[in-house]
C-alpha cells in the first residue's frame, strides 16, 4: 500500500470512532485537553491493536468475522447509547453542568473504543491476504485515530455548551446511530 492508500485508510476508520467521540464530550463537564487526548490515546491504541489482531486471524477467521463484525458493533454501541438515553432521560430535573461527570471510566472508553474498531479488525484480516507490511497501517489508523477521537472530545465539548442540559441524551443518540450505521452499512451491502 501505498502512503495515500494508508492515510485515506486511516482516516476512514477512524470515522466511527471520532462521532462516538463528541458523543463522549458532550456528556462530560468541560472536559479538558487532558481528558480528550486520553481518550484520543485508548481509542487509538485499541484502534491500532485490532487489525494486527485481525491479520494475526488471517484466513480461518475472514468469514465468521465478516458475518458478526457489524452486530458486534451494533449491539455494543447500542446499548451504550441507549444506556446514556435512559440515564438521561431517568432525570425529571435535567442534570446541571456541575453534575456532568469530568471524565470516564476507563472501561467505558475501552468498551466505546472496541466496539468503533471491529471494522479494523476486519480490515486487518483482509490485508492478510495482500502482500502489505501491517505494521505501519496499523499504526497509521492508530495515530488518525488518536487525533480525531481528541479532536471529537473537544468538538463535544463546543457541543455541550450549546445543547446544555440535554448532552447526555445527544450523546447516547449519537452512539447509538453509529452503531445502527454499522449494521446498516454492512446489511445494505449484502
């Protein structure tokens, strides 16, 4: 591959990723540019680490990966997204700034991070069939990854401010349509 190919891969999965990521932003209390790049850098590690994981699968896994991919997705986005909707709409006073949390749980971001990056797990194992050097793609999704999970944490801080109390349903709303995205992608195309 070569560097155009890897960067407009890159930037192409990183895509789910950086939506979740203003859904994320938008739920926290002002988060700060210490929070956003340590989400940007979970979501890229993980987002890094998925397609060696897929190419490491190679061809015995390319079929059942392919066929589940898109639910695995769907289901774990989803019920995030509906989780943060109840949560937010549980609440008959709607949860004032200070209330917001100022960051998430590390297995929350891990879980949101996993389930943006199954589609590089995928591509990871489609590459294993092509004559390319994983290494340096992988780390090239991670590191467009990082950078645009950072900057979407920040965009959902802009967000935030401006949808106020409702952020957290926003957010919910927003990871629950990647999710049904995914799956209707990858339905669509059969």
């Amino acid at each position: 591959m070569n560097f155009i190919s890897t960067a407009a891969l890159a930037m192409a999965m990183s895509t789910d990723a950086f939506a979740a990521a203003v859904g994320k932003g938008t739920a926290l209390r002002k988060p700060r540019w210490s929070e956003a790049l340590r989400t940007g850098a979970i979501f890229g590690v993980i987002e890094a680490i998925t397609p060696l994981a897929g190419w490491a699968l190679g061809l015995a896994a390319v079929n059942t990966l392919k066929a589940w991919d898109h639910w695995i997705a769907f289901v774990l986005l989803g019920a995030l997204g509906i989780h943060m909707v109840v949560a937010a709409l549980r609440n008959d006073e709607p949860a004032a700034e200070q209330d917001k949390p100022t960051r998430h749980s590390f297995a929350r971001l891990a879980i949101t991070g996993f389930a943006t990056s199954i589609d590089a797990m995928a591509v990871g194992v489609g590459l294993a069939f092509l004559d390319v050097n994983i290494v340096p793609v992988a780390a090239a999704i991670g590191v467009a990854t990082f950078v645009m999970v950072t900057l979407g944490v920040m965009l959902g801080r802009v967000l935030g401010a401006v949808v106020g109390k409702r952020a957290e349903l926003l957010g919910g709303i927003v990871l629950f349509a990647v999710g049904a995205t995914i799956l209707y992608e990858h339905l669509s195309a059969i």
